[in-house]
C-alpha cells in the first residue's frame, strides 16, 4: 500500500467544542483527478505533464497532474500561463462521460461501506463511519478502514489514487485529506484537533476566501492560532453576524455538521466561453438554442424539470448579465426553454462583444404538467428565417476532434485526439489496456474516423485535488 499514515496533533488533551468523540467522518479525495483519469486511459500520458481544461486563448486549468504541477500549473491559472510555464504538457479538453463513470465506481463503493455518504464533486465525498458497520472506530481500527478503502479504489478504478482524511469533524477530515496528498492518509485523534489547525492559515477555514483574508489580515490575524484569540463580538464586526459566529467556533474546531447523504440538485446548466468575440445576434441565438436544448435533454435524463430559465452572459470587457424568467409550473420542454432564453438574451446589450453564453434551469422539480404549455408552445420564435445549423456549428467547428477526445477508426480501431488543424486531425490509437500506441494523421473529413459521443468540456468545476 503506497498510502502513508501520520497521526496528526498531540494526545492526551481535553476534547472540547461539539464535534463527536470518535474519528468516524471520513473525507476522500480523488488525486488529481481529471487528469488522472486521462492518464489511465491514454498509456502514452503516464508520468507526463497532463492539463485539463480549456485548450483555447481564453481556457482556464481544471486540473493539472502532478507532473504539471511541478512547473508551477495550478487550476483556475489561465491555459496562455500554463502553456507558458509547461509548453511540453498533453492539453486536453476533458471528457466528462469518463469522469462521471468513473466517479460512479468510487460513490458506489463508498455507499457500500456506509449509507451515509455526502458526495461533494465527482471527485471527493464525505463517508460518516458512524453510521457504517465498524466495529472499532479508534484510530487503529479507521485507520485499517482507510487502508481497505484506498485498496478498492485503486480497483473499481483502474489505478487511481484517492487521498483519505479521518477526524471527528468534517472541518479537520478535509483538511486531513489535502496534508499528506498524493495517495495521502490523515487520522486526527480527537482532541487533537486545534493543535492541527494552529499554525495553518486562516484560509484552510470554510469561508476564507481572499476577501476574508484580507480582512482579517488588516487587524493582524494571519493563522488559525492567531484567529482564536479574536473574541466573537469582534469577528461579527469584521466579517458580519453569520459568518463570524461560524469562524469564532470553526478556529475552535467546532464543527458538528453532519453527514448529509441527499444533496439536492439546485439547478442544470450550459455555458461555453468562444475564443473570439461573438457579435452577430442571430448567432448568439442560435448558440443559445442549442445550449438550451442541451438543458432541456439533461432535465429529461435526470427526470426532472424546472421554473426558473436564466441566461448568463459575459461581455467583452469581462461584465457578466444574467437574466432570469419564472413560468408558473415546471417544464422540460426543448421549445419552451429556448423560447425564454431568447427573450433572456434580447434583454442584454451584446453589441460590444460576447466571451460566454450559458443557459441554465432552476427551481427543480420532478414532475411536469404535460399540457399546460401547449398554446405557449405552438406559437412561431420570431418572424425572421431561423439561422441555418451551419452557422451555429462554426463556432464549435473543430470540438468533435477537440485535443484528447475520443474517436474510433474503421481500420485501425479506437484512439484519441493528439491534435488538428488545417482539415486535418492527428489520432494515437491506443486504450487503457493496450499501452501506448502509434500516431496517424488523416484529413478532417475522412469518412473512416468517426468521434465517440462523450460529454463535452465547457467550464466545470475547478479541482485541484
């Protein structure tokens, strides 16, 4: 087992606060996850800088391997500044099909050793031990259980390595997991707790992100021991009522959040960011369009529908407009979505320029009033010719063969995307099974290469696992 256990803290101390009494909630966080499951798959990419993300001028890095990582590639980092620190990286465009599936393998294991299981992304989740058939939660006894559990996820996933954090709060649990990463393994003794936290930044706290840091940094608190000292009174007038009651008892480590194994879906959404500004109207709707059928097909899928349509809207000079319509009941209907989406957008001034269009559908629900939109339905769009698919295509033209996609070929079977341009597209015929393979190059249009219908990257999540 290639996972290291530290026993973090100093034993023997009082336990205060609320949090339990034993190490029995359990964080786990898949390594690098997106690119991980790109190296598995691509045997060429093992051991080699690997960056997910957007690939074009204005991409961002979802994810970067460990390899990357060591040039100073980190995720949220613009692709143009990762390309500059690591020019020799592979930089893919993601394949979400196969994240998804993968982080299936792992929920599904993890719903097996508890049914208390609070997944987070597709890439990390909370396990409650409590609620789990252990028998010794001491520290040996979850430690044991760790162990077992980073062994089965190597195997439902091929090889991937996941980091695992134990501790009797899900504030330190967390934490845990990221000390000790790659293939990490952290158990935080109770009452050991905030002789861990102590010397960390205060930006290790939930709700320390870089405004609240900075103003805590103004009044000279810069750790987790430094914000202890701050009296409640005095952090509700720094950074609120709410806000500074929760740090006043998190920099005590008093977190007694439980494990909450339903997470609602709150919304289903689509957006892509365009590497040149968008300035035809008739083009944004036709992107808007298909985004909003998109939506529309993934409410279907997931048997759900929806109330509330918005349209998101960034401009050239980086302001974003969103716009929202509220219908009576909900709806998965492709023409209803689209139709209020269109009007969403019509509301906007994109006469400067457009960087990113998104459609999304709140207020969810699972179930719909078939009927009651039937009239609403019937009525024509606008009085103008609808914009010919081409069009609307040319602005993804190319994305079937995006860098890392997957793509099969009469001859020469199953491979990946290496690159393309110029009418052409350059493939490596290899799977997770066959090691690495050979490189060919064929034209854009040749009828024997066909791309693999997978899920698409637009702008997920930012994991930095």
């Amino acid at each position: 087992m290639a996972g290291r256990v530290a026993h973090r803290g100093v034993g023997g101390r009082l336990h205060h606060g609320r949090v339990r009494s034993d190490p029995t909630i359990l964080h786990v966080d898949l390594d690098a996850f997106f690119a991980a499951v790109e190296q598995r798959d691509k045997p060429s990419l093992r051991g080699k800088p690997v960056v997910v993300g957007g690939v074009g001028g204005r991409g961002v890095v979802a994810t970067a391997s460990y390899e990357a990582r060591a040039f100073g590639v980190r995720s949220a980092m613009s692709t143009r500044e990762a390309r500059a620190r690591c020019p020799h990286a592979a930089y893919l465009t993601g394949r979400f099909d196969a994240y998804r599936a993968t982080s299936r393998a792992v929920m599904t294991l993890l719903a097996e050793l508890s049914p208390l299981v609070e997944p987070l992304s597709l890439d990390e989740a909370f396990v409650d031990l409590a609620a789990a058939d252990v028998d010794d939660v001491s520290v040996e006894g979850v430690t044991a259980v760790a162990r077992r559990l980073k062994d089965d996820v190597r195997e439902v996933t091929g090889g991937l390595c996941g980091s695992v954090g134990i501790a009797s709060s899900k504030l330190v649990a967390k934490i845990a997991s990221d000390l000790e990463k790659p293939d990490g393994l952290v158990v935080v003794p109770p009452g050991t707790e905030q002789d861990l936290l102590r010397p960390m930044s205060v930006s290790v706290i939930p709700g320390v992100g870089p405004a609240t840091a900075e103003r805590l940094r103004r009044v000279g608190v810069h750790t987790v021991a430094e914000l202890e000292k701050v009296s409640a009174d005095e952090l509700v007038r720094i950074v609120g009522q709410a806000h500074g009651a929760s740090l006043y008892r998190m920099a005590r480590a008093d977190d007694d959040r439980p494990v909450v194994a339903e997470r609602e879906t709150k919304s289903v959404s689509v957006e892509g960011t365009y590497d040149t500004d968008l300035v035809d109207k008739r083009l944004m709707e036709g992107l808007v369009e298909r985004q909003a059928g998109q939506v529309a097909e993934r409410l279907r899928a997931g048997r759900m529908s929806g109330r509330t349509v918005t349209v998101k809207i960034r401009l050239h000079d980086f302001t974003t407009h969103t716009r929202s319509s509220t219908l009576p009941a909900p709806t998965d209907d492709t023409r209803v979505v689209v139709r209020l989406a269109r009007a969403l957008l019509g509301e906007v001034d994109t006469s400067g320029g457009v960087r990113l269009l998104g459609v999304g559908v709140s207020g969810l629900a699972d179930w719909i009033q078939e009927d009651l939109f039937a009239d609403y339905d019937d009525e024509t769009t606008d009085d103008a010719d609808p914009l010919p698919e081409e069009a609307v295509a040319a602005v993804t033209r190319g994305r079937q063969w995006a860098p890392g996609s997957d793509v099969v070929h009469a001859e020469h079977g199953p491979g990946w995307v290496w690159g393309s341009g110029v009418g052409r597209v350059t493939v490596r015929f290899e799977t997770a099974d066959t090691g690495p393979g050979p490189v060919r190059t064929f034209r854009a249009d040749d009828p024997d290469l066909e791309p693999v219908a997978r899920g698409r990257y637009d702008e997920p999540a930012v994991s930095d696992a």
